[in-house]
C-alpha cells in the first residue's frame, strides 16, 4: 500500500494484447484473397471483349460542353 494513496492496488491488472484479435486478422484476410481473385478473375478475360467495350464507351453520342476554363492558356 502508499501512503499517499492508500486504495492503488499492489498488483497492476494484466495486460491485454494490443493490436487485432486472431478472428479479425482472418476475416481482413480472406477479404484481401477474396478482392485479390476478383482482379485476377477480370485479368483473365479476353482482351478483345475489353477493348470493344472501351471503342463503344469512347465515342459520345453527343458532343461535349466545354469546361470552364478549358480554352484558357495562361502562361508565367
């Protein structure tokens, strides 16, 4: 005991381990594996089914408005 502060205990409580527990380091895992076949998945498509759906995307139907600023050349 102190004799300061007579009610502290002599034994500190046990300390618990900081960080994630064991469940949660498995669940962030499979998570990652899981995300990690999606990208793989979708690198093994075809290439030609990508780059005809990029060629239909590319081309608007109508014509762009232009930005704000975008006709702007302003040099220092």
């Amino acid at each position: 005991m102190s004799a300061i502060r007579p009610d502290i205990p002599q034994t500190l409580p046990a300390l618990t381990p900081a960080g994630p527990s064991a469940q949660a380091k498995a669940a962030q895992a499979a998570f990652f594996r899981a995300a990690l076949n999606e990208v793989q998945a979708a690198q093994t498509r075809p290439q030609a089914a990508q780059t005809l759906q990029t060629a239909q995307t590319s081309e608007p139907d109508s014509p762009r408005l232009p930005r704000l600023g975008q006709l702007l050349d302003i040099r220092v």
